[in-house]
C-alpha cells in the first residue's frame, strides 16, 4: 500500500481561491459526464458527476467540494437534463457525504493514498445508498451504483489518485 505525501490545502468560504477552485472542478464535473455520456450506460457506469468532488474536496478541502459537489449536478441538470430532477435529491446527497468525506480524510491523515481514496468512496457510496433507500424506497435504485458503477468507483480511486497526485500538484 503506497502513501505518498502531497500538498494538500483547507480553504475558506472567505477566500477567493475556494470558489476559483470549486468552478474550476464544478466545470470539469460538468464535461466529463457529458464525455461519458456518449456511450451507452456511460454516466451510471462511470459516474462522472462525482469525480471532481473528490479531487477538489481532497486537494482543496471540504468547502470546495461542497461547492462543487452542490453546483455541479445542478448545473447539468439545468444545462442537460442530466441527471433527471427526479435522480437530484440522491445524488445532491452523495455528493455532500463525498465531500465531507474526502475532506475529512484529508485534512486527518494529511496525504494521499489508493487505500485512504477507496475508504472515501466506500464511505460516500455505503451511506449514500442507505440515504437513497430511504428516499426513494427502492432497495435495487439505491444499489445501482454497486450493480454497474464498480468502474466508475475504480476511476475516482485510482484516477483520483493520480489526479491528487501528478496533475494538481501545486
């Protein structure tokens, strides 16, 4: 298991750079879904809209990634149509649980590793799915991110880490 040291920030609601950052990665949650879109089953397959989320909340902190994980399935539900207005609330909550969580894991352990990304995304997806069952009442619709998103798990993991550590590295 490889842990690997990164600068890692926790902005502030007060600070400009938090919403430069959370537009930045609320825009890249808003083209990459439209990307995995193009193939059949693409967006519950790959689940796009969070990937960015994590990126941000963990480099930048929660505040960003709340402000991404809020603005960004709205925005594309406005724009696109996706995610359906009805698929809102869920994902609405996903995405917060995955904010607080990667920022949580972040600012606590102070680096980044594939084991600390994959206890995130469980984390996020376990409640999140207890969230959407109780929302929506329909045990296989809460489940669905397990049935056919396990590569799209897969990307925000290890694509996050790569993300977190080569791309963004300042």
């Amino acid at each position: 298991m490889k842990t690997s040291s990164v600068t890692l920030y926790s902005t502030g609601y007060r600070e400009t750079r938090t919403y430069l950052a959370a537009a930045l990665f609320a825009a890249g949650n808003i083209v990459l879904p439209q990307l995995c879109h193009l193939v059949q089953l693409g967006g519950p397959t790959m689940l796009p809209i969070y990937f960015f989320t994590l990126v941000g909340a963990y480099k930048y902190g929660w505040r960003t990634g709340l402000l991404t994980a809020l603005a960004s399935p709205l925005v594309n539900a406005a724009l696109f149509g996706m995610p359906a207005v009805t698929a809102l609330p869920a994902i609405l909550a996903k995405s917060a649980l995955l904010a607080g969580a990667a920022g949580y894991a972040a600012r606590r352990f102070n680096r980044v590793s594939v084991a600390l990304l994959a206890a995130v995304v469980l984390f996020y997806q376990i409640v999140g799915s207890a969230g959407e069952w109780a929302l929506t009442g329909s045990f296989t619709a809460a489940v669905q991110d397990f049935r056919i998103g396990i590569p799209g798990m897969l990307l925000q993991v290890f694509g996050g880490y790569l993300f977190i550590k080569y791309v963004i590295r300042k």
